[in-house]
C-alpha cells in the first residue's frame, strides 16, 4: 500500500461496543417440507365450466360449417376472434361526469375494463380538439367473448321491444 492511502479500519480493529445488546437470530423462513406439513389435504384443481355457446360452436356448428363449405382444413372455416363493444359519448365533450359514467355502465355490461378512445382529429363545429376523450370501447376474446354472446343473444335481445332479429 502506498503511504498517502489510509487503511481502513477493520471489524478487529474497531472496539467492542459492550453497551449495546447483541442482536436475536433471525426468524429464517420455513422449510419447504414444513409448509408441505401445514396443508396435509391437497387442494383439488377448480374446474371452470366452458361457456354453453363455446362447446355448441365446437361439438355442433364448427363440423356443420366444415361439412356445407367442403373444407378439410379446420382452421380455414370462418370462427370468431373477438367481439368489440363501443360507446361513443359526445356529451364528454362538455361534461367529463358523463365518460365516468360510460366506463362505468360498459365496465357492467362487460365484466371488463374499458379503454377510453380518444379522437383522432378536431372538429371546430363539434367543439372537438385531438385527442379529447369522446369515447371507450372493450376488446372481449375467449370465454369472455362467447359468454357475452350467449347473453346478448339468448336474453338482453330477446327483451328488447320489437326486436325482429339480427341480419
């Protein structure tokens, strides 16, 4: 070492402080065979049921589709990917209580968070400036977007007055 470094004082060369405490063991974690102890019974896997429009599409209507189009290849049959639900609020434009509101009755009518949709361009006639918030939508896929499907379909449409079905 050379002369203008300082060495630095070590733990051996550092006094004992006799008035302090020395400090208890630390509580280390259980051991994996402990934890394993705790819960003798294991826990049974929680089956989801498959929504009833999903297993119809794929026990009745996929084979049917596959049989009047004449392909072998499953994956060139028409399916659907995904369902977007939209809602468009102008009034947000003057009153922001209104958007709350939209996510909110679209976060019910989904069981999803919405995505606040902004505009893309101004209108001076409208009030409009880019990238106002003037709407929100959800992106269903999955079971979710066959679940929401089933409903739509077999309840809320069926309720709505004069509905004539859907082309």
């Amino acid at each position: 070492m050379s002369e203008d470094q300082e060495k630095k004082p070590t733990q051996a060369d550092q006094p004992e402080h006799s008035d302090k405490a020395p400090k208890p063991p630390k509580a280390g974690k259980p051991d994996k065979a402990e934890k394993a102890k705790k819960g003798d019974k294991p826990q049974e896997p929680v089956v989801i049921p498959v929504p009833r429009l999903q297993e119809k599409y794929y026990k009745e209507i996929l084979p049917g589709l596959k049989e009047k189009l004449g392909r072998a290849n499953r994956m060139s049959i028409p399916r659907l990917e995904k369902i977007v639900v939209n809602m468009g609020v102008g009034k947000a434009i003057a009153d922001k209580k209104y958007m709350e509101e939209a996510l909110e009755a679209l976060k019910q009518i989904t069981g999803q968070k919405p995505v606040v949709t902004n505009s893309r361009q101004s209108i001076a006639n409208f009030k409009l400036r880019e990238g106002m918030a003037i709407g929100c939508k959800v992106t269903l896929r999955g079971k979710r977007m066959f679940e929401f499907l089933d409903r739509l379909v077999s309840i809320a449409l069926p309720r709505v007055r004069d509905f004539r079905g859907l082309s």
